[in-house]
C-alpha cells in the first residue's frame, strides 16, 4: 500500500485521523522527511511497544485517552493535552492501559546549522 501523504493547508482534525482497532497499535505517518517524522498512534487496551532506544529525542503528545510512557524503567502517565520528551539513547516503552491515540514528533539531529 502507498504512503498516502494528508493535504497540505487544510484543517485535520487528529483524533479522526486514525482509528482503533481491536488488539493492535496502528501507526500513520503525517509527515515523514530526512530531517523527522510526525506519527499518530492508536493504541488498543494492553498493547504495548516494546522497550527500546532510539538515537533523538521523541515528543510524545497524547490526544485521546491515557498513556503509560516508562522512561529508566520510571512510569509517567500522560493525559490528553499533556506532552513528553522522551530522551535520545535512553531505554523507553509506551503501554495502554486504556485505549489511547498519541502524536510522535522526532527531529533528527545533526541539522542544526540549518534555518527553517
């Protein structure tokens, strides 16, 4: 299946954005560039992504419902309208404890000295 890529310069409303579906995470690129990536997640009741470590920083802003994000093994939950920064080459894991749809916004590093 093709990458299909939102419209540009129209609203979109992020909780229609995706749906859940029983027993699995979904994941849908917004935006996806050399330089960082915009990703909305669904997550169903007990579905988790496994630990892991990843090379930058990760914000992480719930939409809908209740997030467990575990950063060093330190639980934090993260309610609608409230955000994260997990940190770059630090062990993390993102657990439903109830349904929840998340934003991911990673920017890669290394393109500092560029002017957006």
């Amino acid at each position: 299946m093709k990458n299909q890529e939102f419209k540009k310069s129209v609203n979109h409303k992020l909780v229609d954005i995706i749906n859940y579906v029983p027993g699995s995470v979904v994941m849908k690129a917004i935006l996806k560039k050399k330089t960082g990536t915009v990703v909305i997640s669904s997550f169903d009741i007990g579905e988790t992504l496994p630990s892991l470590t990843s090379p930058f920083d990760n914000l992480i802003q719930v939409i809908e419902g209740e997030a467990e994000i575990i950063i060093n093994e330190e639980s934090n939950i993260i309610e609608p309208g409230s955000m994260i920064i997990i940190p770059a080459h630090v062990k993390s894991m993102v657990r439903a404890n109830t349904r929840f749809k998340m934003l991911s916004t990673v920017i890669k590093s290394g393109y500092e000295d560029v002017i957006i």
